[in-house]
C-alpha cells in the first residue's frame, strides 16, 4: 500500500486521536494527502480535555510518508467547514476521500440509563456532535468530491448494521447515533451513484483508543495486561487495523461493489489481507456475537 494512494487528497474530519487519527496515518502510508482536522491543537482544547492534537496526528501522517496538513475546525460551525473545502480547493484541486468520524462524545454517554434519565443536554449534544456534524462536512465536501469519479466518502461508526439490529447500544442516545450513521452512509451512497463515487459505513472494533488504554492503565506496548481486568478485552484492536481497513478500500478500483454498505475492520482484513499491528485479525464483531453476548469464557482462538 506504500503508494497505493499517492496523489489522492483526504480529508479525516476528526482526526485528533483513535480511529480518526489511525486512519489518517494509514492513508499517509499509503501515500495520500491528508487534511487532519478537530478541536484540539497544541494552543486549545476541546471539551475530551484531552492531550492529543491535531498537529500530533498531521506528524505522525508525515512520517509514514504521507503528507499530513493540519486545520483546526469545528464541525458543528458551518462556515469554517465551507472555509475547509475552499482551502482545500484552492490548494489541491480536488477532494478524493471524505472520512467523517467526528465523535467527541465519549464524556457525555450515561450508560444504562434509559432516555427519561440520562441527560437531556448531553444527549442531544451528542447527537450534534456525531450526527449534525457529519451532515455539515458531508454538505460542504462532497460538491468537491463529485467532480472527479472514484471518490469514497466513509461514515465511521460503532457496531455494523446487522450487530445494531439486534442488539440494544446500552444508551437511546448512543444507539440512535451509531444507527443514523449507516443510514446516513446508505442514503450517501444513493446520492453519489450518478457521479460513480462511493459511501459506506465503517466501524472498527473493540478500539484500543488513546482514552481505552488509559481507562484501563495500559500502553499499547503491554495492553493484554488489561485482559486481567476485562477478559474479552483479547479481542481489542488498535486503530491502525481499521486504517488500514479504510486505506485498502479506497486503493480498491472496484470500491464500487461495497457501496451502500456496512463494513468492519475485521470483515475487510478477510478480504484484502491486511492485519493489524500485531499481526493478527481480530474479527470483533463475530466475537461479540458468537462469544462475549453468548455468555461464554473470553477466549479469541479463530477470531483473530
């Protein structure tokens, strides 16, 4: 994949930290430009009040080879979104790869409380968070993107649409979010059609996130340590798998066929080959089904 993306310009809509940022990274090795964009830089934060930046995650796309270009934005702000692509226009000339993952949301989830008591503030905060700004950045990008055929654009999200469709997301809010996102990727992909472009859903797994190695006081160097803790947590996978998910599928001439659809890290690593930094491929969502929901002991012998 070194060069599989050279040429192409991306654009990472949440990129600071996890998925966001492993995908960014992951399409800098591949060889693309990647505009890096979010709340948080070395001179502000946002309300995760989290150390990761922006620049940090354009650094780390810079030394995998890619370019990275970092751009504070808030997705929730209409015009610096418009101000993004105007950017983006003037100084690429196109827009090949739309990653939407803003998210942020991680503080303001009441998990197990049913709507009447979680917050009512927090959970429509949640809802402009990762669903209205999805919807800005899709407004203001994809007029870029159409102009060439062969553009992606990917809604992230967490658990695919057949996991979701049966299965309660602990939280109204959080449920209906992750749910919106795939419709939102269906109904992208019917838009985009005509202009030979393509929108899917993607989710990672268990992602060991820069705020789920810290909740459990591991690194990524030691985290089956955590598995002490939280046995399933073998199944976990950090956020280069799901990059590298991403980077295969817009390498992919024939994307077309996946369009519409709701993809996984692990259902991806199957069909392009990829593995995640260990080497293995942890299929999560098979896992969570067949033997975390099941009941059954923790154990990833075959699914990963």
């Amino acid at each position: 994949m070194s060069h599989a993306l050279k040429g192409k310009v991306a654009l990472v809509a949440g990129a600071t930290r996890g998925a966001g940022r492993g995908i960014a990274v992951e399409l800098g090795a591949a060889g693309a430009t990647v505009y890096c964009t979010g709340r948080t830089t070395s001179a502000q934060s946002s309300e995760m009040k989290r150390p990761e930046t922006i620049e940090d995650t354009a650094e780390l796309v810079r030394q995998v080879g890619g370019t990275g270009i970092d751009v504070q934005v808030d997705h929730l702000v209409p015009e610096q979104v418009k101000g993004l692509m105007t950017r983006i226009q003037r100084e690429q000339g196109r827009l090949d790869i739309l990653i939407n993952d803003v998210w942020g949301s991680d503080l303001l989830i009441e998990w197990g409380k049913p709507v009447w008591e979680h917050s009512l503030d927090k959970g429509l905060r949640m809802l402009r968070l990762a669903v209205d700004t999805h919807l800005i950045t899709s407004h203001f990008a994809l007029p870029l993107m159409i102009q060439y055929p062969g553009g992606l654009a990917v809604e992230m999200t967490d658990g695919t649409a057949d996991y979701n469709r049966t299965n309660y997301r602990v939280s109204t809010f959080y449920d209906l979010v992750k749910t919106s996102d795939i419709r939102m990727a269906w109904a992208l992909a019917h838009e985009l059609k005509p202009y030979h472009c393509t929108a899917v859903a993607m989710t990672p797994g268990w992602l060991r996130s820069e705020l789920m190695l810290d909740i459990y006081g591991v690194t990524e160097a030691n985290w089956r340590d955590a598995c002490v803790k939280q046995p399933h947590f073998v199944i976990s996978e950090s956020p280069r798998y799901v990059g590298r998910a991403v980077a295969h599928l817009a390498g992919d001439p024939d994307m077309a066929r996946w369009s519409g659809q709701s993809l996984s890290s692990g259902q991806l690593a199957k069909v392009y080959g990829f593995t995640d930094l260990d080497g293995s491929q942890p299929d999560c969502w098979r896992y969570f089904s067949e033997v975390h929901d099941a009941g059954k002991p923790a154990d990833a012998t075959g699914y990963r």
